[in-house]
C-alpha cells in the first residue's frame, strides 16, 4: 500500500503550481526569467502567470476542506492541459 491510503485517515494533498511571478523567480538573471515567463505565458490557457497569493488560496482550500485526500491541485493557469 502506498500514497495517501496507506496513512488514512491522514490526508495527503499535493500542490503543483504553474510559473509564478514571485520570489522564486525574482533572483534570477531578467533575460532567463522574461523568456521563461514569455514561454509559459504562451503555453498557459489563461495566458499569464499565476501569483503566490493565489497559490497560497489553494493551498488554504486544501487545509480547510477536510473531505480532500489523495489530490493534486494545479494552479497553473491551465498550461497542464496544453
């Protein structure tokens, strides 16, 4: 047995965020993370980047909704679907 259901009744969530404009990627060189940043925009359905902020609101909807277990979220602005 292995993941989420060999801790039951422990919930395992997993969150898998998209690029984000944020602190992460605010060190490194502007040219690599403009070109990063215009890919990811182009590939993405929402044709943006996401923000912590709302990485963070998934991230709080998984800690309040005691009835997820077992899921990945992707807050990634839809690219996971291209």
């Amino acid at each position: 047995m292995r993941g989420a259901a060999s801790v039951a009744p422990i919930r395992v969530n997993v969150v898998s965020p998209g690029m984000i404009d944020g602190n992460l990627w605010s060190g490194r060189p502007a040219d690599i993370r403009e070109q990063a940043a215009a890919h990811y925009r182009d590939a993405a359905l929402l044709n943006r980047l996401g923000t912590e902020p709302e990485v963070a609101e998934t991230v709080l909807f998984l800690f309040t909704n005691g009835y997820m277990t077992g899921s990945t979220l992707y807050p990634d602005g839809g690219y996971a679907l291209r």
